[in-house]
C-alpha cells in the first residue's frame, strides 16, 4: 500500500508502523519505477509520498547561528536563496534543467547517494551535517559519514531526514570554487565537480583552513583531511608551489573507474587554476 | 484513495493510487492528451504542465503532490491571453515542424514569460532548456518566444 503523509508526525508514524520507503520529489524514483504510457509505476515494497509535509520545507538560521534546510527544498529554492553557501547555491543551480529543479529536493540527493549527485560535493566542503528524524527521536551525523557508498547510507528504516545542517560560516572562506563539467548545460549529470574552499589569516597571507572535494571520482563524494592538511598553515604565495603535491595526494584518494585519466587531469587543473587565483589575493570570492 | 485537485481551474476529483503519474490521470482519466509522453525519464519536457504555477515534467510527478493544489496543461493555457499569443508567434514563426514538443515548449514559455515578460535570448534559451526538440532546432522556437514576447503590452 502507498500512503500519502501530511504532517511531520504523521509521515514519522507511518513510516515507523509500515517501513513504507520516503518518496519526496520522486525524480529518481518515478524514473527507476516507470514501466511506460498508461502504466502504474512498479516500486518494491510500499511507499511513503512526504510532498506534502511543510514543516520539511524552510530554510533559516537556527538559535546557534546554524543555516537549516529543510529536506523537501528543492534545488530551485536553494539556487535562489542568499543565504545559502555560494557553492551549494552554484550547484543546486545545474541541476537538470527548470523543471527538474522545481522537484530534486536536497534530502532525496542526499539519501539517493549517487557519486554524481550535485549536493554532496560542497556539502561535504562545509561540513554540513544531515539530521535523521524518528518517532523516538532525532540524531545528526556529517553528511560525509552518511553516505557510505554507492547508493547506500546509514538511513534506517525508521527514520526520515529532516534537514540539512550547514555550520556558521559567513566569515569563514575567503575563497570558494566551484566547477562542474557534464555534457551540456541543461540536465548535464556530473562528469566531475569540484568544489574548494579557502580561508586566510587577517593578513591574509596564511591559509588558515582549506577544504577539497570531488564528486563523480569514484563510488561516493571523496574528500580527504589528510590531502586538505598539506595546504593548511602554508603561506599564499606558497600556494603554486603546493599543486603538484596535493594533487598528487589527491589522486591516492579518488578512485575514477570511467575515464581516469581525463578525471584526474582536470582535478589537477582546476586545483591549479584555484590556487593561481588566490595567489593574487583577487577581490572576487566565489571561482567558477 | 480519493485525490483532489484544481485542473485547469475546475475542481476534480479522482480515485487512484496516490503514486500514479500525472501523466497518465491527465491523458487517460481526463482525456487532455496536448500533454505528450516522450522519454517516460524526466528528460525530454514533452509531458511539462504547470503545479501550482511551476514548471514540472509530469511523467515524474506523482499524482499525490497534486493533491490540493492546481495543475495546468497545454488545454488550460492556450486559451489565455499569453497562451493565445505564445500559439499565435510559433505558428507565424515557422516554429513547428511534427509539433511532438509543442505543448511542453508552449508551457515553458508561458511559465518564463509570466514572470519574466521581456527575457533576453539566454534567458529564453535557458527556459527551454529541458525540452527537447527533434525537428528545429530551436532557433525559430527561440525567435517565436521573443516574438511573443514583443507583442506583450
Ligand atoms: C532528467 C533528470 C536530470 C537530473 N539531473 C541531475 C543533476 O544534474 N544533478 C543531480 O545531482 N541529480 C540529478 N538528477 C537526479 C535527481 O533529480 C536528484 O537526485 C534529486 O535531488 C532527487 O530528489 P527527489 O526528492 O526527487 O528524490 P526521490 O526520487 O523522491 O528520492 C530519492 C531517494 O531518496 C530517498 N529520500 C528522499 N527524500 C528523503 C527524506 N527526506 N528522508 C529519507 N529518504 C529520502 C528516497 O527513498 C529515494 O531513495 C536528475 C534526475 C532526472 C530525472
Ligand atoms: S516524457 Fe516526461 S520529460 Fe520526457
Ligand atoms: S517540432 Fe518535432 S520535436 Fe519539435
């Protein structure tokens, strides 16, 4: 049987009595399940529609100064939204063309776990965490430890995500790119995307934290503190000289099956262009 | 399960699985067949409508998301003032060859030129950019939106 949830309690009810699966846009789902004109879409197992939950819907700051985005937003909301990291912004932007960005919500990104999934890659460069909600309660996790693998999370089968956690960070980067290469403007799935983030001293002339992420490199969204920690503490006009070794660093990290050579060329020129950049300490923040 | 909505600004009513795709309630419980099933994938645009104002592909929609709200199809708009003047430049515009995408394009423009009455070409280009079309390639299209848009007061 499918149900159709109209409230937070509701939704969590049902989906605690029935293990119904969630269905929020349903743009990957209804896409898996159609079996052509005029046929009733076949899912296993029931189905738990949480459209219509509104509570799920807002995007604000909490008490600590934290943006919430609610899981059923959808990539139109966000892309449209200043509040949201540039970055998050930049790709909920590309997602698919108008129509498909009226729908994707960033939960059903998230819990879809696709290494080409377009969220993940600046959520994981944010630190931005994932609350999963139960009748019995509520937890949070890194978005980065969510997502295990190729389709696969830490979601149980109790629970519903609620939103997606993005820690302060109005001063916190200098510098943000974001690059995304697919086959085509419109409904471009990832071939790769990077996104990196850079933030100096008052001076500016230590890197004061720095964070790298790849999506489309492997089975999930790869980043690596280790990688991140070769640039941390350096100076800025240092920065050319590191290319070369981070990444190298990084490519221990990503595992690209389809075309790894094209993949790790362009990892290393889009690190190489970003730190170039930076370099010369540029009044623009956001890099594409 | 029983499922309300506003179709083309009539309430209806119908008794269905809540996970049927629009698509297929418009075209076979309704009978508005100008909406076009092309890729069954969220991909081509043929099947766009509009849900509560918004451009979505119908294929991917389930019927539940309509509940309360108002869905419109190519049958609710052509009769308007910017539908009737969007049909009139794409045929004065040589923009339709076998007219497969027709109705998807039209509700793109519409939903473009709504909100954003005088669009420049990108904006344009941008707005159709989930639609796809075998026969034009687009530049009449393209043409035949500003057009419309033009001859908007
Ligand atoms: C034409 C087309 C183009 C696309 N282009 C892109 C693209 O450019 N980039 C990209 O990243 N993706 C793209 N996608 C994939 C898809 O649109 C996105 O992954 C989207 O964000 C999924 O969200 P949804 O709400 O539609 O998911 P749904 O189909 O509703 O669900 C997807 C998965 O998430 C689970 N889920 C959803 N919400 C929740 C929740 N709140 N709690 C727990 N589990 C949940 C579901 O059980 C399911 O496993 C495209 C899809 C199509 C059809
Ligand atoms: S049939 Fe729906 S987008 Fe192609
Ligand atoms: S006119 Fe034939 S597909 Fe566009």
């Amino acid at each position: 049987m499918n149900y159709v949830a109209f409230s937070l309690k509701q939704a969590l009810e049902i989906r605690k009595a029935t293990k119904a699966r969630v269905m929020a846009g349903g743009t990957d789902l209804m896409v898996s399940a159609q079996r052509g004109e005029g046929m009733m879409p076949r899912f296993e197992g029931d189905m738990l529609l949480i459209s219509h939950v509104d509570e799920l819907r807002h995007i604000g700051f909490n008490a600590s100064g934290e943006l919430e985005i609610g899981a059923l937003c959808t990539s139109a909301q966000i892309a449209g939204d200043s509040r949201v990291p540039w970055a998050l912004r930049a790709a909920a932007s590309r997602m698919g063309a108008v129509a498909l960005r009226n729908c994707a919500t960033i939960g059903g990104n998230i819990a879809n776990a696709s290494p080409k999934g377009d969220l993940p890659g600046p959520l994981y460069a944010l630190d931005a965490r994932v609350r999963l909600l139960s009748v019995d309660g509520a937890e949070e996790m890194l978005v980065s430890d969510f997502i295990l693998g190729l389709k696969k999370t830490k979601l149980k089968d109790d629970q519903i995500i609620g939103a997606i956690i993005i820690p302060k960070m109005d001063e916190w980067f200098d510098y943000i790119f974001w690059h995304k290469i697919g086959t085509r403007r419109a409904n471009a799935i990832s071939k790769l995307t990077v996104t990196m983030a850079i933030k100096l001293d008052q001076q500016r002339k230590i890197v004061e934290d720095f964070r790298l992420s790849a999506t489309a490199c492997g089975a999930k969204t790869n980043r690596s503190r280790e990688v991140e920690s070769l640039v941390i503490g350096k100076k800025v006009q240092e920065l050319e000289d590191l290319v070369a070794p981070v990444q190298e660093a990084f490519d221990k990290v990503i595992s690209p099956r389809a075309m790894p050579v094209f993949r790790r060329t362009a990892t290393k020129n889009m690190i190489a262009d970003f730190f170039s950049r930076v370099a010369r300490l540029p009044e623009e923040r956001n890099m594409e | 399960m029983k499922i309300d909505f506003n179709l083309n600004g009539v309430q209806v009513s119908v008794d269905k699985d809540p996970l049927s795709r629009l698509i297929d309630v418009l075209r076979e419980d309704f009978g508005l067949t100008g909406t076009k099933e092309g890729c069954s994938e969220g991909e081509c645009g043929a099947c766009s409508v509009l849900l509560d104002g918004k451009l979505v592909t119908s294929c991917l929609v389930p019927l539940g998301s309509a509940i309360g709200s108002r869905v419109d199809t190519i049958e609710g708009i052509r009769d308007t003032k910017l539908g009737s003047i969007i049909i009139e430049s794409f045929a004065n515009g040589g923009a339709v060859q076998c007219g497969f995408c027709i109705p998807g394009m039209v509700i793109s423009a519409y939903c473009l030129l709504s909100s954003n009455p005088h669009p420049t070409e990108d904006e344009v280009r941008l707005a159709i950019s989930g639609n796809l079309c075998r026969c034009t390639g687009y530049d009449l299209i393209v043409s035949s939106i500003l057009d419309a848009s033009r001859r908007l007061a």
